[in-house]
C-alpha cells in the first residue's frame, strides 16, 4: 500500500475520476460543479441530517412543491412549513430553517462560509457544504459517511470529531472542493458503506489500510449508543379521527406541532395512569371514556408509549386534515380509525 501522505494527488485524482463516473444524480445538485443552487441544496443538507437519500427524496419533492423558492418559504405560515416537514422528524430543523429563509429573503444567500454558519440552524458541517457546493470555498465536510470512508482509509478505530476535521482538510481537493466534498459523501453511501462496503469497486481500495488489514467493515468501532428512554403517557381523542381536539405541542422535539391532548405518568407508580387520565380530562374539562389501545414510536433516544382512550366534553374538535401532526398523532387516529371501522364491519 502507498505512503497517503506522499500520494495524495492520485488518491484525488481516483476519486474525482471516479465521481464524474459514479456520481449521483440528486435533484438538488442543480447548476454546475461548485455553483449549486443554494436554496436547493440548502434544503436538502437540512432535511437528509437524520433522513437517508432514499427516504428523503419524497420529502424534498413535497417541501419544494410547496415551498419553491426562499421567499416563498419566507412569507409562508410556520403551522404551513410543518405540515409540508410532516413526516420528517427533528422539527426543531423545519423552524430554523424557516427563521433562516426569512433573513435570506431580507440580506440574500451568503456570501461565504462565515455567512452560512451565522444563520439560524446551520452548524459547521452544513456551513461546510453550502459554501463548497454553492460557492466552491474550500471547507471540508464532516459526517457520517466522510468519517467511515476515512476511518478506514487510515485503520482508525476510533476517530473523534478533531481528528475527522484533520483529515478531510488534509485531503480536500483545493481545485474542486465541492466536487470533493460530494464524491466522499457518495462513496460513502454508495460503496463504503457500513456492514458490506464493496471493495473491489472503491477507487480508494490501492490506499485503504482497512482493506489492506483484511476487515474493512471493524472500521471505525461501533459507537456507544445511549440507553432508550420509554416515556408513558395518556392520551385522549375527542370527536373522531378526522375532527378531534388538538393542542399545540411545546420544546425543541415536537414544538409547533399539534396533536392528540395528552399527559406522561411513571409506570412504576400503582394507579398513576389513571390519575394522569383523571387529570388529563380534568384540564380539558372533559369525561374519559374507553380505552382505544396502545401506540409506540421512537424518538431519538425515546420510545414513547401512549395509552389511547376516547373522551366526551371539552373544547370543539377541529379538522385535523391540515394539522401538522407527529407520526404518533398518526398512529394514533390510525387505531381510533381501526377500531371505528371494526363496529362497521
């Protein structure tokens, strides 16, 4: 295996050659080689942070339909931008963007590395790639894929943030930073990828450690994940899956959003889910009535449990057709609707 740091003009060149073969086409890699469409590939480095490609590309269909340019989404209603995220999780990202659209539509897109980086939501990494894909500034980018691709390139176990950044910039094509930036992120998504990367089809396999080491696939180490929290609670529907009582949801997970009224309690403690149903009612000066089942859906590192019933009383339902709602506000109605068509039937 060559010496990297003497070879790093042909392992660029491999690459490079290589991407102009292989590379994606993705709707938002619009306009040329470093000249991208900034709205375009804005949205689409937002939406893809906790989304895979494949999944991601109804998503960005959608909020593009209903969002086609930054003004369009600047002068847009929030409860309009999450409905149009609905689906897509980390809502948090769908307010940032909207704040951030709206100083874009008053000052343009920006200029530079520094300017992306200044805007509501944008980290270093997304600052990274909008001011090399949009602009051609020489920022190395990284994430998952850029860390797995160089973990192996150098047999690294365990790479930490510091010494990713390290590499990328040591690596980064001067000429075509953007081009680069696109073409580790796809060899990581495409052939270096986690359990079965295809070797035999990487470009960069003549200076791969990893390969040379015979296990790719050991490299990096699994990370430690956090344990999963469950989180219980109650969760009332009054009226019908269709015309319900919603309340708008609080914090950074789910803010904005609305959904289903509902209260947590310990499951550890004898009779807490019925005082929190009691409770619960109680605030929405409503009576509690059957229970309609249990619904579940993880959340980062949360599993969140709902015990479903029906209520009577309390405040005037409302459509819920053009709410934005979780997808556990879905599966909610989802399984008020079963059990409403199964007294048809």
């Amino acid at each position: 295996m060559p010496a990297l740091s003497a070879d790093v003009p042909d392992l660029r060149a491999a690459l490079l050659a290589w991407f102009d073969r292989r590379g994606r086409d993705l709707p938002w890699r619009c306009g040329p080689e470093g000249q991208r469409d900034p709205y375009r590939a804005w949205v689409a480095e937002v939406l893809l942070q906790q989304t895979q490609v494949a999944r991601g590309l109804g998503y960005y269909q959608r909020f593009l339909a209903a969002f086609p340019t930054v003004q369009a989404l600047a002068d847009a209603p929030l409860d309009d931008v999450l409905k149009a995220w609905e689906g897509c999780g980390y809502y948090a990202r769908a307010r940032n963007l909207h704040r951030a659209a709206q100083v874009v539509a008053q000052q343009g897109f920006p200029e530079e590395y520094g300017g992306w980086l200044a805007l509501p939501g944008v980290g270093p990494y997304t600052a990274a790639a909008l001011s090399s894909f949009t602009l051609n500034e020489a920022r190395a980018v990284n994430d998952g894929n850029v860390r797995r691709v160089l973990a192996r390139l150098h047999a690294e176990p365990q790479p930490t943030p510091r010494w990713v950044q390290a590499q990328a910039d040591a690596l980064l094509d001067p000429a075509r930073p953007g081009a680069w930036n696109e073409a580790v992120m796809d060899l990581g998504a495409t052939v270096c990828t986690p359990k079965r990367p295809q070797c035999g089809d990487c470009p960069l396999s003549p200076w791969c450690a990893a390969r040379a080491g015979g296990q790719p696939a050991a490299y990096p180490a699994p990370k430690a994940r956090p344990a999963v929290q469950e989180v219980h609670a109650v969760a009332v529907l009054i009226g019908t899956p269709h015309r319900a009582v919603l309340e708008q949801r609080q914090g950074t997970l789910l803010g904005g959003l609305w959904g289903l009224p509902a209260q947590t309690f310990d499951p550890a403690r004898p009779g807490a889910q019925a005082q929190a149903l009691r409770d619960l009612c109680a605030r929405l000066q409503a009576a509690p009535g059957d229970p309609l089942g249990e619904v579940a859906h993880a959340m980062t590192h949360r599993r969140v449990i709902w015990q479903v019933y029906a209520a009577t009383g309390g405040p005037p339902p409302t459509d819920v057709r053009g709410a934005a709602l979780s997808r556990l506000d879905h599966k909610a109605l989802s399984l008020a609707q079963g059990r409403a068509d199964s007294l048809f039937t």
